[in-house]
C-alpha cells in the first residue's frame, strides 16, 4: 500500500482520552475490502506509542474485543495503541462461505489457504503478519514495538505468529487459545478446507507442533477459564502444558476457576495481559 492510498474511516469514538477508530481498506492479499479497528491512546496525540495486536476467535469481527473487552482505560493509562483486525475475508461470496460458523465467514484460522475456493481470498496469515502492519505503520504514530494476544482462534493466531516470528513480538499472551488445532475438530474442519488432507502442512500453524518443533523461545503466558464449555474438546491447555514441559519451553498458564469461554472472562483478566504487555513493550 502506498502513501498515495488512503484510508477510509467508518467511526471514530472518544475514549479515555484517546480514539478508538474504524477503518475500510482494499486488502491485496485477501482481494476485498477490510475494515479493522485501532485504539489511539492520549499519548499517541504527541508521541508514537508502541502496539497491541488483538486477533479474535470464531464469529467475531473488529467490533468485538473492542466493545467488549474493556481495555481501553488501561491501554490509555499505559499508553499503548491496539489493533484489531476482522477474522476473515468479508464479502466475497464464495460456495459455502457462510453455511458454518467454524469454517469460511469469521473463520479465518490465520492460515494461508491453499485449497479452492478458499486459496483465491483466505490469506488470513499474510494479512495479519504483511499487508495490515504495513497499513498501520505508514498512517499511524506507533513506534515498531509490537506485542500480540487473542482469544480462541485468535489466541492460537497469536501464538502461532509469536512462534513463527521470534523476535518480532516482545510477548505473546493469549485467552483460552486453540493450543493443539490439529488434534481438535474446530482446527481439523478448518485445516481440511484450508489446507487439503495433507496433515504435514498443518504442522507450521499449530502451537503445539512448533514449541516441540523448536521454533522459538519466547515465553508463552495464557489464561484458561475451568468452567469453558470447550476446554476439554477443543482447547486442550494440557497439550501445550506438556509439550512446553518436555522442551523446556517457558510457558505461564493460569487456570481461572469458574470462567467460561465468554468476554466476561476476557474483561476479567484483561488488565493483567496489558500490564504484562507493557512492561515487555517498553523495556529498554
């Protein structure tokens, strides 16, 4: 994207100080329009702040976390913009597209898909990590220190970035993350659509595959809720616990007794990840 392109903005809301900001955008890498949002704390009025990635889980869009999640008031106490992006390619009509809500519309995964349909708009994983920083960095005062979290698939979004990038990230946190995809039905359906029957190319989006894999050795911090309703079929924290604990990966996952799956838990516990991030974000 060139400086010449421009932004489109959808809404613009004050809050605490700052601006949380909607905008459209022509994705190359998804071939369609995108709308994603940012959180601009005060501090971003004067000086260039460092940046908060927030990836969604299923059915979710931009408007979620940030209407939702209540980290706004922290973010401007700490200074800290945040990004977040939509799940999924919108709009662009493809067969099946949006006859379930695990595969296709609010579905992306983070992968880049390499089966028909999907191949031709599900490039989730180039837009997350090219095509949308270069956007933010280029109409945006953020300062090149970048942290990353999500929630659910977006939570195995972010680890699976984090893992795959070392040093690109200064922490990676994540809230009821999709830890072991390739072991789960959400992930399986998805993987197969995306990706087509071939299970080695699963491997390099799947948490659990990189962290024995060695792909990198940042610290991992995770929050999982005891009473989610999807814990035991489809998350699986003792997967990561116990390939983290055979390679000696650091990894911090706290089990939150009595939290579901729901941003009433994120909105819980949002406070702790935004300090953690910060304390890494502007560590000298």
């Amino acid at each position: 994207m060139s400086m010449s392109e421009t932004l489109e903005l959808v809404s613009a809301n004050r809050s605490f100080g700052g601006w949380h900001k909607r905008y459209r955008h022509y994705s190359r890498a998804l071939d369609c329009d995108m709308v994603f949002a940012v959180y601009l704390p005060p501090q971003a009025e004067k000086e260039r702040v460092p940046l908060l990635w927030w990836l969604s889980g299923l059915t979710c869009n931009d408007e979620n976390f940030m209407q939702k999640a209540g980290a706004h008031r922290v973010a401007a106490e700490l200074g800290v913009a945040i990004i977040c992006p939509d799940t999924s390619p919108r709009g662009t009509d493809l067969p099946g597209e949006h006859d379930s809500y695990d595969v296709g519309s609010g579905a992306g995964f983070y992968v880049n898909a390499t089966q028909a349909p999907w191949k031709s708009h599900y490039r989730m994983y180039d837009y997350i990590v090219e095509e949308l920083p270069s956007v933010v960095r280029q109409h945006f005062p953020v300062n090149g220190r970048e942290s990353i979290s999500g929630h659910s698939m977006g939570g195995h979004g972010a680890l699976i970035l984090a893992l795959r990038h070392p040093g690109r990230f200064r922490s990676v946190s994540a809230f009821a993350p999709v830890v072991n995809p390739m072991e789960c039905s959400w992930g399986q359906k998805a993987f197969s659509a995306y990706l087509g029957d071939d299970v080695s190319r699963w491997r390099q989006y799947d948490a659990c595959e990189l962290v024995a894999n060695g792909a990198s050795r940042q610290r991992l911090f995770i929050d999982q809720g005891d009473a989610d309703p999807f814990l035991k079929e489809q998350l699986k924290p003792e997967r990561l616990e116990a390939v983290c604990d055979a390679h000696d990966h650091p990894l911090t996952l706290r089990r939150q007794s009595g939290y579901d799956h729901s941003y009433f838990f994120i909105a819980s516990f949002i406070d702790d990840h935004l300090r953690y991030h910060a304390e890494h974000l502007y560590k000298r």
